[in-house]
C-alpha cells in the first residue's frame, strides 16, 4: 500500500451472497428431480420433487431481494408445489384403497357398516382419474412457460447475489453556486 497505509479489510458477505449458491444448487437439484418424473406411479420421486420445490421456494422466499419477478416466481413454486402434493395424496388414496379392496374381497365376515365392494372400485376410478388429471397438471405446470421464466429468474438471481458488492462511494458535495436538479 501507498505511505504504508494498511489496505482496508474486505467487505463481509451479505446473506444473499452466502445465499445465493444454495439458491443455484438448489434450482439444479428441483429441476434434475422434476426430469425424473415420467408416471403417475413414481410416488418416491414425486414426493422428491415436491420437497425440492418446496425447499427451493422457502429459500428465495427467505431473500430480501424484492422484485415482481419474485412475486410471480414463487407464485409459479408455490403452484407446482401444490400439483405435486395432490399427485402424491391422490396416489397414496388410491393405494390405501387398493388395500381396502384385497382385504374386502379375501374377508368372509359379513358386510356389516362395508361399503360393497363395486363402490370402493368405483371410488378408486374416481381417484385414479384424479391422480392422472393431477399428473397432467403437474408435468403442463413444470413444462410451462411461466415455470420456464422462474428458473430463469431464479438463476439469473443466484448469479446477481453471489457477485461481490463495491462499497457505495459517498455522494459528491456540490458546490456551492451549482444550479439544483430540475
């Protein structure tokens, strides 16, 4: 340094900036678990997905950073979050039910307070017929193109945050006979 003044000591890290490679991280990682998804069935790996998402939309909901960008980008999580857990409900119904099915039809005790056996298939046709317009919601929802621009936002955030921030330099006086601002 000049006339062995010590430099001064870097500037610390905002949150965001500690923040925003765990944002990055975790676009790639709901992204990557949104690809996986190919069939209604895949239970384990939509309830994956939907945790990301939801993990993802916590954390950029926890950023100061103000945007109407933000606005609709969580709004897009929070709708996909949401399509991902009535998959998942209509798919576990579903199987409860299955299970209700083949302990139904292997029981011999009386149908006592049961409903008959045609009214719980026909209860799980109505489920999967759910469970399958939720699948459809769910891969529309993450094929769209508002989904399409909050990764991009998300991303584009992640790089903006993690940029190192020059100290605001200090407002030049003025002199004295300048005109003011019009």
């Amino acid at each position: 340094s000049v006339h062995g003044e010590a430099p001064p000591p870097p500037a610390e890290p905002t949150l965001a900036q500690h923040l925003a490679p765990a944002l990055a991280h975790d676009l790639e990682l709901a992204r990557r678990a949104l690809d996986r998804i190919e069939h209604p069935t895949q239970d384990a790996l939509i309830h994956r997905a939907r945790i990301k998402v939801k993990r993802l939309r916590y954390l950029l909901e926890a950023l100061e950073h103000r945007s109407p960008h933000r606005t609709r980008a969580l709004a897009q999580l929070r709708l996909l979050q949401e399509a991902l857990g009535e998959l998942r409900d209509a798919h576990e119904m579903s199987d409860l039910l299955l299970l209700l099915i083949a302990t139904r039809r292997g029981s011999r005790r009386p149908a006592v307070r049961r409903p008959p056996l045609r009214d719980l298939r026909a209860l799980r046709a109505a489920l999967r017929r759910r469970e399958l317009a939720a699948f459809r919601q769910s891969l529309d929802l993450a094929g769209s193109l508002e989904v399409e621009r909050a990764w991009q936002y998300i991303a584009s955030l992640a790089i903006l945050l993690a940029a190192p921030r020059e100290p605001a330099a200090p407002p030049t006086p003025r002199p004295a006979n300048a005109r003011p601002d019009r």
